[in-house]
C-alpha cells in the first residue's frame, strides 16, 4: 500500500480514537501537556466564571492550551448541574481557532436529563482534517488558552440567586448515547488524555438589583455613602461591593465627582441619583461600564 493511500486509513483510526476515547500505545514527545479548560465565552483574557440572569441564555466556552503539539482533533466530555439546562445544537466554533484552520468535522450532544442515571452532561468531538482531499490541516501549539468552541446555557426563571454552578470534565460519559468517551486531544494520530483539566462555573444572577448612589451596599443613600467612597479612594478603606451603585452619577468611572455628586443630592442642592433610584432595580444588561453588581445589596437581597 503506497504512503498516499495509508492517509485515509490513519485518519480514520485517529477518528475511531477520537470518537471512542481509546488510547493509542506509544509516546509522542510533547504530547503529553494538553490542558483543557472552561470557562466564559468572549473576552480576550480567559475567565472561568460565566454569569447568567435568571430566565437567560449565556454562552460558555471551552479552551485548550498546549505549546507543543499541533492538535488533530478533540474530545470533550463535560459534567454540569441542574437547573442549567444546555440548549442542544448550539455549540459553535465560529470566530474560533478551529474555524481559522477549517476543521471539517464537529459532533455534538447535549444530555439534560437527571433521571437517566448519570446526570447532565455534554459531548463534543472534533477532528480537524476529515474530509478529503485531506490536506493535513491542524491546530497549532499555543501558550495561552484558544478558544475551542462555545455553547448555550439556558437558566430558568426559579435558578437560586447567588450560586454558582460548577461546569467540569469528566471521563466515560455517555451523554444521549451508549458509548462512554472521555476527555483526549489526537496528536500524531493517537489519542491521549490532557495533563490536567480546569473546570469552569455558571454564576446566577449576571446582574444583581442594586440603589444608584449607595456605594457602602446598606440600601439607603445618605452621608454615609460618600464617607465611604472618600474612604475607598483617598485611604484604605474597603472597595464597595457594587460599583455600579458607587457610581452616583452613572458616568461610567468611579472618581470625587461621585462623592460631590451624591454630597449635593444629600444636602438638597442637586439631582437625583440616574436609575436605578430610589427603588431597587437594573440598567442595562449587562452594562457598558463593567461595573455590574453581582451581589445582594442590604436594600435589594431579591433575585432580579
């Protein structure tokens, strides 16, 4: 059998190992420092936590990290709580390495069911070069976490606020099917787990409900609040747990013009506090500002 000839069959025992989570024998070098992680979808520096409001869809992601190997494919095996529930058919690699190199195979599926004796799970499988005329295309080595792929959370309307809902990798899981598959990258055309795994998390709410202008978090606006911000920006005193309420003028910085702002509003020679005041309530979601409450406040303790 010519070497052109023994392509198709070596990618399609890299596909059966890659499908099948068997472990081809023998060694590579460097092919044993594949690091899975998970984590938020979009922003440049990786984030393991993603955060959803309750009754919304965010998206979560998986990341791979590895300096020395050029990577043919992957499986991913993943464990998550209820009651995030994983929207099926949603996971993409659009805007992703994998999408740059022109992988032509992805697999997906989402189990979301807690009484089939294994709990939730998701299963993603990815080859890179499958179709023909196989031109040998890979993922290249990198240092820093690339972006897999990412998928859709939904949160339900009753998810408990302030928790946070671990999103790990688990080995020989089924999903909706009956062949157990657990975590591998294919390298050299063999399958092989990665060195360590980083589990990602869901935190409810994305935003929590928040009073503009109460920087010290107690649920009233008064002289306390801009003592308090005189307090964080001038000596050591504690950052306020929502910046966005620390922000009186809703201008996007945090600065004196927020302890002036709030001292005339106080003493009764200026404005109101922009919404949300007096009443507990949200801007838009998420904010422009990166400022977004995540915390219970003392005069907001609801879910939003």
């Amino acid at each position: 059998m010519s070497l052109p000839s023994l392509k198709p069959v070596l990618r399609s025992i890299a596909f059966l190992a890659l499908m099948t989570g068997i472990t081809v024998t023998g060694s590579l070098p460097g092919a044993d420092d594949t690091i899975y992680l998970g984590g938020a979808h979009g922003p440049q520096i990786y984030n393991p936590q993603a955060r959803i409001q309750p009754g919304g869809v965010e998206e979560f992601s998986f990341f791979f990290i590895d300096p020395s190997s050029n990577i043919q494919g992957f499986t991913i095996a993943a464990c998550f709580e209820s009651p995030l529930i994983a929207l099926p058919g949603s996971f993409s690699i659009e805007n992703t390495v994998l999408e740059d190199v022109g992988a032509e195979y992805v697999e997906q599926q989402f189990d979301n069911d807690d009484d089939d004796g294994d709990g939730r799970e998701i299963l993603i499988g990815i080859l890179v070069d499958f179709l023909p005329p196989f031109a040998g295309q890979t993922v290249p080595p990198s240092f820093l976490p690339q972006e897999i792929g990412y998928f859709e959370f939904y949160a339900p309307e009753d998810a408990q606020c302030f928790e946070c809902y671990t999103v790990e990798f688990c080995d020989n899981i089924n999903g909706t099917g009956g062949v157990f598959l657990s975590n591998r990258v294919v390298i050299g055309n063999q399958s092989i787990p990665p060195v360590l795994t980083y589990p990602g998390e869901i935190c409810v709410p994305a935003t929590a409900l928040f009073i503009r202008g109460d920087s010290n978090n107690d649920g009233i606006v008064d002289v306390a609040d801009p003592i308090f911000s005189l307090h964080y920006l001038f000596t050591d005193g504690v950052q306020p747990s929502c910046m966005d309420a620390a922000d009186a003028d809703d201008d996007g910085f945090y600065n004196i013009t927020d302890v002036v702002f709030t001292l005339y509003f106080v003493f009764g020679i200026g404005i109101a506090p922009p919404y949300p005041y007096p009443e507990c309530g949200l801007e838009d979601y998420p904010g422009d500002d990166d400022f977004n409450c995540i915390q219970p406040s003392g005069g907001c303790p609801e879910c939003p």
